[in-house]
C-alpha cells in the first residue's frame, strides 16, 4: 500500500504564559508516522499523551498556543509530495476537507445550531466547491446522504432536534462529502452509549471502505482497535512506544504500557479484577528523566531513569521504544 501522509520527527508544543511564567507542554515530541492508502491506522494512549494534538498537526489545524516546533507532514497526493507546513495558509485550506478530513469529539462544535442540516451542508459545500449551486449543494448532501443509509429528514432538522448519535453521523457525513482520501477521526464516539458507539465506528469503517480512503483513529477503547484497526500506534508522554501491525500487538505486546492497555480490556466469563497501569501519567511541563514510563513500570531498570530508549525492530512491521527489547 502507498503513502498518504508521512510525518517526519514532529514536535508540536503548546507554550502557555501561567502568571507571567513562560511554561512549555511536550504534547507531541518526535513523532514518525506513515498512513498507508486504505487502511485504519489506530491510536491508543490515555487522556493527556497527545493523541488529538498529533491528529491537529496532521490536518493542519494549528492555533495558539499551540506551535510547530520542528519536524515534517508531508501529503502524498498522487500528483506529488506536498510539505504541508511549507506551503502558505491559503494553499493548507485548499487541501482540508478535500484531501483529509476532520471528525471532532463532538458534534456541536460542528453543527451551526440555527441553521438547518441540510442549509450546513450547502453552506460547506459552496465554500469548498467553487461555483455550484445552491441547488447543486442540496443534491449533493443528499445523495451522500442516501448513499450512507440515513434518513432523508434529517437534512430539514436542526441539530437539536437531533438524538447525539444521529448528529454525530451527520458530522461524520459532513466530513466525508467531498470523498476525502484520509479521514481523520478524534474520539468520535465520546458521551455516546454503547450500542450508539458501534454504529458510529461501523459508520466510518464502511464510508472508509466505499471510498477507499485511510482513516486515523483515536479512541481510548482498545476493543475498537481490536477488531477495525489495521496498524496500531500507542502514544504515552508526547510519543509513540510502539506501533506493529494491531494483530502482532495484541499477541505480543512489548512495551509494559502497551501491556497494561490490553490487559485493561474486559473478557467474556472473566470476573477478575482488570489491571490497568500503576500511577499517574506524567506532567508534560515536567517529564522525567530516561523513559517517561519508567516511574510507573514495574520492569524498570537503572537504564531507564538515565536514558531516554531508541526504537528497536521487534518484528516486521513492529517496533518498541523500551530497553527490555534490546536484548
């Protein structure tokens, strides 16, 4: 499979003035990363590692105080390798939402509340497609619409006056209209049940699907990356520690953190008590010394409260920043 977006060494900092003392939080601290046409590229971690801060810089949706500090977010359009942060604001605005797309953790941060659905599609449209109707816009949504099996009478309802399942679709559909080649997906099944949870992943897998797009996901429920994630990325401290094939880091999780995620998950007919990491995630003002983990691992050894761990191959497709896989 090809390349959509390849990020190269990313550091992306939110540098915040707290009375009058200049502070600095490593959300995203040196990270690689490669999204492959057609495939569901998960990322996992716990609230504050810097997932939804890695999926900004990657949908160029950077805004104070968050900064680029350094590194690469390439898009691989068919037609050439674009640099997405060399290129002017008006030229990143032209590729959003039509070659990559972004679905928020919710909805009504999308949704105009006094404008009916269908009048919020128009208005998306318009402002992407230069030169269609209004009439052309209205038949768009609702061919997109139709085609992802949602009821026609949605488009003439308010968003309040929709369930928080049925909106957060319609923003999935919003994304989606203009046929993104990567869809990029941020928590989208927060406050929603259990039932309404699978709905909305199934939502975006087949849209991913029909289209043969790429879609990144965030989400803190390992059960989902089980079973749609293709490739399996797990971020802790600003970094990713491992990344493999998901399969491969479900059967061999090498990171301890990687470890304790899994073995958080429940299992039919298991009624012990389920393990989840010791401790606290770190402070991203103040990381520690050597491995971030290292204060919660119970593996940890005088190594790994020096220096920081390199990646290390642990199998095809699967690697590991831990000092336990050196040897």
């Amino acid at each position: 499979m090809k390349k959509l977006i390849e990020v190269k060494k990313i550091k992306a900092y939110y540098v915040l003035d707290i009375f009058g003392k200049q502070r600095t939080v490593r959300a995203v601290d040196g990270v690689d990363l490669d999204v492959l046409e057609g495939s569901v590229h998960g990322i996992a971690g716990e609230s504050g590692c810097g997932k939804t801060t890695l999926l900004k810089v990657l949908f160029a949706a950077i805004e104070p105080p968050l900064r680029m500090i350094d590194g690469k977010v390439y898009y691989l359009n068919g037609t050439g390798t674009i640099d997405l942060y060399a290129i002017d604001e008006s030229e990143r605005k032209k590729l959003r939402w039509s070659f990559a797309s972004y679905v928020p953790q919710g909805s009504m941060s999308v949704l105009n509340p006094v404008l009916k659905i269908k009048d919020t599609f128009r208005d998306f449209i318009s402002s992407h497609l230069k030169g269609r109707s209004k009439i052309e816009a209205y038949e768009m949504a609702r061919e997109h619409i139709r085609d992802l099996g949602l009821p026609l009478k949605i488009l003439d309802a308010y968003p309040h006056q929709l369930s928080g399942g049925m909106r957060q679709r319609v923003t999935i559909a919003l994304a989606t209209v203009l046929k993104p080649k990567v869809i990029i997906a941020d928590e989208p099944t927060t406050a929603l049940d259990v039932v309404t949870q699978r709905g909305v992943i199934q939502l975006l897998k087949d849209i991913q699907s029909r289209q043969g797009s790429a879609l990144v996901l965030v989400t803190h429920d390992m059960g989902v990356h089980a079973n749609i994630s293709d490739m399996l990325s797990v971020m802790y401290a600003g970094k990713i520690i491992e990344e493999g094939r998901t399969e491969d880091l479900f059967e061999n999780p090498r990171h301890p953190y990687t470890q304790y995620l899994i073995k958080s998950l429940p299992r039919f007919g298991d009624r012990s008590k389920r393990e989840s990491p010791p401790g606290s995630p770190p402070s991203l003002f103040n990381l520690p010394t050597g491995c971030a983990f290292h204060p919660r691992c119970p593996f940890k050894m005088v190594k790994c409260e020096k220096e920081e761990p390199v990646i290390f191959n642990v199998g095809e497709s699967h690697k590991v920043a831990c000092w336990l896989a050196e040897g």
